[in-house]
C-alpha cells in the first residue's frame, strides 16, 4: 500500500489552490498514490491588519509551516516562491518548483487603466513594499496606503473604496478564476516582479529521500534555474522586509537573462542591474547581479532602509 502524504498548507482560497493542484500532479504522477492537505495558521495570516514588515516580514507565511515539516507532522510543504524566507530553515530544501506560471502584475482600479492615467494623489492600496515603490518610482504624487488581506479581500477593499487602485499578482488571479478583475497588466519593464512571484515550492526535508523522489517528476527544471538565479540575487543582497527588491530570470535557449533592481521606498532612488549567461551558471549569475548593485548603491544605501 502507498503510504500516506500529508501536505502542508496555508488555508487561504489561493493557498489551498496551490496545494490542491500539486496533490493533483501527485495523483496524476504516482496512481495510487494517498494524498492528503493538512491546514496551518501562520503568523501572517494571525497579523490581520498591521503591516507584516513590522513583524518580520519575510517567512511570516511559512514558518509554522516549516516547522511541522520539521517535526515529521507532513511530509511536503506547498508555498509561494516568493513567500520563502532568503535562507531556508536548516534541514529543508526545495524539492520541487512546479512551471511557472505568469510572472507579471495587475493593476487593478475602477477609476483609471493604467497607473499613469490615475488622478493626481490617488491612494494606491498594497501591502508590498516592492509594488509601492515601483508605482512611486512612476508618479511620484500617488499615495501608497496599506492593503493587507487575501486576493479576495483586497478585491472587496477596493469595491469599498478604501483605495483608488490596487496591484495584484496576474498569477494569483488566474488560478483562482479572478483575471476579469484585472484593469490592466503590467509589462515587467513598468513593473518588475518579486523574487519567485508566479512559482509555487514544494519543500521537504533533505533527509526524507522517498518523498524528495517521489517529487521529483513534477520539477520543471527551467522554473527551477530561473527562480535559483533570483534567489541567488535576493540572497547576495541580504534583502529584508523593509527593501523594495525586485528581480526576474527569463531563460531562452539554454541563455538566462536577469534584471534586478533595488530602490528607496519612496521610489526616489533605484538602482537597476541586468546581466546575460549560461543557465547552467545560474546562482553565480544571480550572486554577481547582487553584487554589482551593491557596488552601484554603496555600502549605506540597504544599511539606510532597516
């Protein structure tokens, strides 16, 4: 009999989507295959309305997650790439990266189509850090205010007023039937995504070799050295949840181009870097990106951010 694989997940709509659709691949892959979710509540779902950055930030949706991997409680654990912390708890590692799905950004808005087209001081409602300097990189005279919440309760937020547009991963809303909502998408040359964004993760524990194989047919290995670049980026700059960091590994025959950028949260000052390689050289391209913008910035420009 195939034993039993519990999957742990956040219980968010989009969440169990993604932990739904890999116990799909799962089936699909291995027949008979016993293929179970289990739900967590994590510490950024329990912080409901402050911003995360005040916190922590980043590993705030996968800790506990992680942490009942750790302990044996499930076997695999289904994320957001671009939820994962820079550095994985000892132990873990990331077994799977399913394809990738569209990396780019909605703009969402019942007032304007596009951020450049937005009324002069309209609030632009997001929670991420990233986003926010971005479009004030763009228009300086929009505001940014705080939107915490899930895809749908942003959306509801914006239907109540409470901003003039939003931002929303064009991922998110794809897989979870929502992409009638976007107003716009985002090229990534107006809007360069997160780190991972569009990737789901599965992790497991480095020493449950049945699981880390059983695993293995659903890796896409191009998703995989794309989102190794990025993160090897992300991991060189040390980023924290109070750095706007942005970077995307795009790959085309066996050649990777990477852009990666930084910038104040305020968008008043960036700092853009874009570098062209061997995919078999990933994470040393990334690693020598985040060099190269750390060089560009100088030592007190992240220093200045935390």
């Amino acid at each position: 009999m195939p034993r039993q694989l519990l999957i742990g997940t956040r219980g968010s709509p989009l969440a169990l989507w993604q932990a739904r659709h890999v116990a799909a691949r799962l089936l699909e892959a291995q027949g008979g295959a016993d293929v179970e979710l289990r739900v967590i509540t994590t510490s950024g779902d329990r912080i409901a309305d402050k911003p995360l950055r005040d916190f922590g930030g980043k590993g705030l949706f996968t800790k506990e997650i992680d942490e009942a991997l750790l302990r044996g409680e499930v076997a695999l654990a289904v994320h957001s790439m671009k939820d994962l912390p820079t550095a994985l708890p000892d132990a873990l590692c990331i077994a799977a990266v399913l394809p990738r799905a569209d990396v780019r950004d909605a703009f969402i808005s019942p007032k304007a189509s596009s951020i450049m087209e937005l009324p002069r001081a309209a609030a632009v409602g997001t929670s991420s850090l990233r986003r926010g300097a971005q479009v004030k990189r763009l228009r300086p005279d929009l505001r940014v205010v705080d939107f915490r919440g899930n895809v749908e309760t942003r959306l509801r937020k914006l239907n109540e007023g409470a901003a003039d547009a939003t931002l929303l991963a064009m991922a998110g809303l794809d897989r979870l039937g929502l992409a009638s909502h976007a107003t716009s998408v985002l090229s990534t040359d107006e809007m360069l995504p997160a780190v991972g964004q569009g990737a789901i993760a599965i992790l497991s524990r480095e020493d449950d070799v049945e699981t880390r194989a059983q695993l293995t047919v659903l890796n896409d290995p191009v998703s995989a050295t794309a989102v190794a670049c990025e993160r090897a980026f992300l991991g060189r700059l040390d980023g924290s949840c109070r750095t706007p960091i942005a970077g995307l590994a795009e790959i085309e025959g066996g050649r990777l181009n990477f852009r990666g950028l930084i910038l104040t949260p305020d968008g008043a000052e960036w700092h853009a870097v874009e570098m062209t390689g061997a995919a078999e050289e990933a994470r040393q391209l990334g690693a020598e990106a985040g060099q190269d913008l750390l060089a560009r910035a100088g030592p007190n420009f992240l220093a200045s951010l935390n």
